[in-house]
C-alpha cells in the first residue's frame, strides 16, 4: 500500500531495500534447506543474539507475547500467584500474567520514566507475590538497580519484558541482562524486527532458559518423551534468517534513533514534555514519546498536515475492557496522565532530515497556535 503521509511513523522499506539482496538470499537458503521450524539460522541467531546482549542462553520463539508466557512458566508461576507489573505498556504485558493463570498487580509508573515506580513497589508485595515484571518501555531501561534489590529482599524473580528495548543500556549493561529472563519482540517494527512475528526469551540461569527451550516445543525432553505441558510456540527458519542479517546493523539502527531523538529534544525542549534521559543509561528510542496537553487536537493537526503520529498507549490496560472490572478499585493517577498527553512521534532509522524537521517545524506551529 501507498504511503500518502509527508512523514511516515515508521518505514521499514529504509532498513530492508539497502540488505535486500542478503536477506532474499538468505531467505532462499532456508526454503532450499527445508529448515522451517528451528533449526540452523535458529540455533546460529540465538548465539548471535546472546552474544551481543552478553547473556549466556537464549531461545528463540514465537513472539513477544509467547516469550513472556513460557518465562512465566519456566519461573513456575500459575494459578494463585500474584506479578507486580506496570498497567502503562502494550496489553501483551497483563496477558501473559492472566494466562498462565497468575494475577498482574499493577504498581503505578513514575513521572519521569514512565515506567513502574520502584518505590511503590513494595506496599503491593504479598505472601502471593512470585515475581516483578518491569517493562523497558519506549527503550528506555526501568530502575533495575531498585527493582532487583526489592526482588531479592523477597526472594522474588524478575522477568523483564525488554520487547522495545533491544540496545538499551544501564552502565553499559545491556537491558534484558538483569533479571532471571527477559523477554523481547522481534514483530516488524520494533528496534530488530523479523518479518513477521518472532521473540526471545534470554536469561544466565541455564535451568530456566532450558526450560523456555522445552516449553516451545511442546514440552518436549527428548525425540519421543514428553515431559512438562507444553505449547507450539518456536521460532521460524525464515525469521531466524531474515534476523541474522538485520542483527549485523542493529548498534547502527540503534545510534539512527538515538541521533533523531537528539535532534527532537533539542528543538522540542521548550515545546513540550520531552523524554528524561537518565543519567549512566542508554535510551533506545524504541518510541520518541512526548508530554501535550490538548492532545487529541494535536493529533489530529499533526495528521492534517500528513504527519503520522500515533499513541501509546491511549488506554491502560487496567482500564481495558477485559480488566476493568476486576480493577475498578484501582488508581494508578500517573499512568492515567501519561495515557492521556501521550503522542509518539514518527522515528525510525533512515529517517531523513528534513523529515525530522518538518514534524518539529509542525509541531511548534500547532503548539505556537494553541
Ligand atoms: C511488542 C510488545 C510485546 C509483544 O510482542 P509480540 O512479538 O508482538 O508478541 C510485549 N510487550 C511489549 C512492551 C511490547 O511492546
């Protein structure tokens, strides 16, 4: 489909046309090779992948959503358990809490981050609580120096859910590299994108990563014994393939995203609510989220003049339909906030300058307007 908008909020034509010969080619190998379902370019990516975060195992699934579910599950998490997680993240988060039977207690995020608060973590620890689960959102790294102290003070795993944040740091300590598992998306669109849907789960605790590998593949503990209940949830060949070209540039994709959101918050600063980089971390600019009031206005004057501009999230996920009930007693007033003023603005590598310049040259109009 033709793009009409003057600015795309993402391209993925940019990062594929350069590396279209390589990934074709490597694409045909899989298919000549029959090696659909894990196998080779599976194995070789998992090596490649742990390599860079500089973590010992990782396996390769299905997706974001299904490497959350099975981290939950190696960790022995289930029915009656309760997860302290964040309400402000894309709804994947709550679901795979919810479907392994387990209840997502969610703690209010932090003004400046956006993502779960540490120091409201531990008013919402019970005799249930198995596990925390912060979300890197955006691509920019949650507290793990606090959450990991809390966790182990109550014997608690930490599963971090890194699917925006592949490159993101802490003291040049990669996200994804700090918790008993995390998990991370390779969908399309995100930092490493395959093309369709992929994920990992990561961890240096061999068990547990053993574990995710036999939870894939049916629970399966050797060629015809079956062990633990399972699900079908592996990673494609082709994917795989397609991975292990992209990964070769993903530090050049990275620092693409980085030198845009440079370019917004200097220009933006005075505008409106840019995003806080902390200090000693390295944001991945997963998403350039900025801080509007009028929001919905903004918005729609930012399409008008073809601009693509989008939300995450418009809804938080306490507040969906599917949990509102059960959380109707609920309060989380900053996630709330943050959910109402939100705008993602169009960021992606290869993204041109004058691109860059026509959002904030748009931008400032609208807000000068106001
Ligand atoms: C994308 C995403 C997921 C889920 O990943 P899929 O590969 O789409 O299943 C989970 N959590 C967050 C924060 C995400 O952004």
């Amino acid at each position: 489909m033709l793009n009409n908008n003057i600015v795309p909020f993402a391209d993925l034509s940019r990062t594929y046309l350069p590396l279209k010969n390589e990934i074709n080619q490597a694409i045909q190998k899989v298919i000549d090779s029959s090696a659909f379902i894990l196998g080779i370019e599976v194995e070789k990516f998992e090596n490649k992948f742990s390599k860079y975060l500089k973590v010992k195992y990782c396996a390769g699934v299905s997706s974001g959503t299904s490497a959350l579910q099975m981290a939950l599950k190696a960790c022995n998490i289930g029915n009656g358990d309760e997860v302290i997680t964040t309400s402000h993240s894309w709804v994947s988060t709550a679901e795979a809490i919810s479907n392994v039977g387990a209840k997502p207690i969610f703690v209010d995020i932090d003004k400046d981050s956006y993502n779960i608060d540490p120091k409201k973590i531990k008013k919402h620890i019970s005799k249930k609580t198995k596990c925390i689960l912060p979300v890197h959102l955006y691509g920019n790294p949650a507290d793990m120096k606090q959450i990991c102290k809390i966790a182990k003070e109550n014997k608690l795993f930490v599963i971090e859910d890194a699917a925006q944040a592949h490159g993101a740091k802490i003291d040049d300590k990669f996200c994804g590299t700090f918790g008993d598992l995390a998990c991370f998306s390779f969908f399309p669109s995100k930092n490493l994108g395959s093309f369709g849907d992929a994920g990992a789960v990561v961890g240096n605790n061999k068990r547990l990563v053993e574990n995710v590998k036999k939870l894939r593949d049916h629970g399966r503990i050797s060629k015809n014994k079956f062990g633990l209940l399972g699900l079908n949830e592996r990673m494609d060949g082709i994917q795989a393939a397609v991975l292990n070209v992209k990964i070769k540039h993903l530090e050049k994709y990275i620092k693409s995203r980085i030198n845009i959101a440079k370019i917004y918050s200097k220009l933006l600063y005075n505008d409106c609510i840019t995003p806080t980089i902390f200090d000693k971390s390295r944001h991945s600019f997963h998403i350039y989220p900025i801080l509007v009031k009028k929001r919905e206005y903004i918005l729609k004057k930012l399409r008008d003049n073809k601009i693509d501009a989008r939300i995450h999230y418009p809804i938080p996920i306490y507040r969906q339909p599917l949990y509102q009930k059960e959380y109707q007693n609920f309060s989380l007033p900053i996630t709330d906030l943050v959910a109402k003023q939100q705008i993602s603005l169009p960021i992606f590598p290869g993204m041109k300058e004058h691109e860059i310049n026509a959002v904030t040259k748009c931008l400032k109009n609208i807000l000068d307007g106001l």
